[in-house]
C-alpha cells in the first residue's frame, strides 16, 4: 500500500520513503490506487486516475516500471479490466479462488489459489507438476490472528516441495517464453489465449510465441 496516501495507509509510520527500494529489493511493487476506493463504482477517467497516480508515486519509490495491480477489496470487473489494459498494466489480481494453479488465460484477470492463512501447504501438497499458485494475503493479518506460525509452514511447504517462488512479473515472462503452443483463437478475444498444438514455447508457425501478459518495461501509460 506504499501508493496509497500515507495517511490512510499509515506506511511511513513504519519505513520511511527513502529506505522503500532497498527495503522490498528482491520483491515486486504493483500499484493498489491512491484512495482504496471500489472501481467498479467509478467511471472510466476516475478509475485511470487513481492507477495513474498511484503508479507515479510507486516509481518514484522504487525506481522501476511498476506494471501489476491489485484491486481494493478484489473488486473488479470487465469495464475496470479494459482501463488497466489501456493503461498498459500487464497483470491484475482477480476476485475469486482457483486452488488448481492454473495459468491464467487473461493476466489481467488472474485468480489467486489461495489467501494466505489457508492451509496452503495442504494446496501445494495436491497441485500437479507445472500448477502456477498465487498467494495471496496482508503481513498485517498474521499480527491480527497471531498467525505468524502459518507463514512458516507455508515457506517450510515450498522449500520441501522445491517450489520456484516468483514476482507476478517473473512468471509472466516465464509463461510468454515456455507456456506449451499457445496462440490466439479465431475471434478470441484481445489478451485472451486458447491452447494450440505447437512445440513447447513455441507459437505453431514456429516462431517464437507472443503472449500478452509479458511485462511492459515502460510502466503504467501516463504515469510519467
């Protein structure tokens, strides 16, 4: 919530601005909006607005492209989908729960297999090879609960399941160079893929695949 106005959100009371990219070096930042407010009650250039901004103080701290969302109260829909699109966003968090891990079909709406203080490691103990798990959660829940014991078990789970943990970003990418013959249906729709018969991380004409959720090195449009 580092985008968030610091009044609300509270964030400098435990780190100041300028230890923000050495503090999350090794994660990724993704834009939350300036206000918390429910998109899908706000018109198109409201919604932009608060993406835009948000993004624009979030690069200001980090230093790098921020190109992932997640919508306040995971409240999102096809209209607030197309505005992240235009703005360049390359991922979103969808509402909704998917404990298989499959690999989204649109990245802008991407559901989570889990929040986290599920029992995730019984999730990771019954995914098959290749499943692609989104976690997700608030640090400040495990204060809440005294749930800090989940977290635990749940990086215990992944080193015994020799999980490869990723930012959004990183599998993204890893998804547009080795996802098994994708390629775009006939009349699909944009940024939406079906399954081809092609050779792995290959397009079936045989050049190299293009998938629309590899991340956009310049950001979020218009966030400067």
């Amino acid at each position: 919530k580092l985008g968030l106005s610091a009044a609300r959100s509270g964030w400098k009371d435990y780190v100041a601005a300028e230890g923000v990219a050495e503090l999350y070096a090794g994660h990724e930042v993704a834009s939350h909006t300036v206000d918390h407010p429910d998109l899908t009650t706000l018109p198109d250039a409201a919604i932009a607005d608060q993406v835009q901004r948000d993004c624009r103080a979030l690069q200001a701290l980090v230093g790098y492209p921020v190109t992932g969302f997640a919508a306040p109260f995971r409240a999102q829909d096809a209209r607030v989908e197309a505005v992240l699109r235009r703005l360049g966003i390359a991922y979103s968090r969808g509402p909704g729960a998917d404990p298989t891990g499959a690999p989204p079909r649109d990245p802008l709406h991407w559901v989570p297999a889990a929040h986290c203080l599920e029992d995730v490691p019984a999730i990771l103990a019954d995914a098959q090879p290749g499943s692609l798990l989104c976690i997700w959660g608030h640090s400040y829940e495990y204060d809440e609960q005294d749930a800090w014991d989940r977290l635990d078990a749940m990086l215990a789970a992944l080193v015994a399941h020799d999980c490869w943990v990723a930012t959004h970003r990183d599998a993204i990418a890893a998804l547009a160079q080795r996802w098994t013959g994708l390629r775009r249906g006939p009349g699909a729709a944009p940024g939406r893929l079906r399954a081809g018969r092609g050779r792995r991380g290959r397009a079936p004409s045989g050049r190299p695949q293009r998938w629309p959720g590899r991340a956009r090195d310049p950001g979020c449009r218009g966030s400067g």
